[in-house]
C-alpha cells in the first residue's frame, strides 16, 4: 500500500511502540531484548510510512539498513537514523534467544527513546506536508 493514510496508519502503529517504550524504562522490569524489540518495530513502521510517503512500495522485512537503503536511494538522506539499523538484530531470531554477548550492542534507553522519536517526528512533518 502507498499513501498518506497507510503512512499514517503505520506512524500511529510505530507511535503505540513508542508509548510502550516509555513504559519500559526500567531494565530491572524489562529486559534489554524487549524493549529493543519494540524499537525496532517503532523504527521498522517509521521508515515504511516513510517509504509509504514517497510512494514506494516496501519490501516485507524488517531489515532497517535495508529500508533506509531504499530510502537514500530516491534521495532521501537518511543518515541522522542510521545508528538505529543495529535494532535489525532483535526482530529475526533473537526474539527467540538471547542475543550473544559479542553483538550487544549498549541499550541507553533514555537515548534510544529519544533517537525513535526523533525519526517518528522527522516522518510526522513530512507526512504533515503532503496533508
């Protein structure tokens, strides 16, 4: 699906994520694995709105540097997100398991909120731009 409606439809999706988040700031209640889950899926609904937007259709994967790829190459600079693509890591099969000790990468969840947010308002304005 392309279109302000469907991109706005994925941005509320991707701002429930956030919202959970929020909730989730404490590492002694949540762990590390769900609550970057949930940013990935935040980060995930973000670029395809995105996409969405510029009238692409996307690809059925949760690949971030692949979605933000597709991205920059209709000109659209994507870099102020990139250091979200490591989330990549816990939508495939670290859902299932933990992810290895050599490829944790550090969770500051204060930052990583606010690095999602920045990317869901970024997509807000321009999803606001096209009315």
């Amino acid at each position: 699906m392309v279109g302000p409606d469907h991109a706005r439809e994925l941005l509320d999706l991707a701002d429930e994520d956030l919202r959970a988040m929020r909730g989730m700031i404490d590492p002694a209640v949540f762990a590390d694995r769900v609550f970057c889950l949930l940013a990935q899926q935040a980060t995930e609904k973000a670029l395809k709105a995105w996409l969405t937007l510029r009238g692409l259709a996307y690809p059925f994967v949760h690949d971030l540097l692949r979605l933000m790829g597709l991205l920059a190459e209709v000109g659209d600079d994507v870099t102020a997100y990139q250091g979200l693509a490591w989330l990549t890591l816990y939508a495939g099969g670290f859902r299932y398991q933990r992810v290895p000790a050599d490829m944790v990468q550090e969770c500051s969840r204060g930052e990583l909120i606010a690095d999602v947010e920045r990317l869901l308002a970024h997509v807000r304005r321009l999803l606001e731009a096209v009315g």
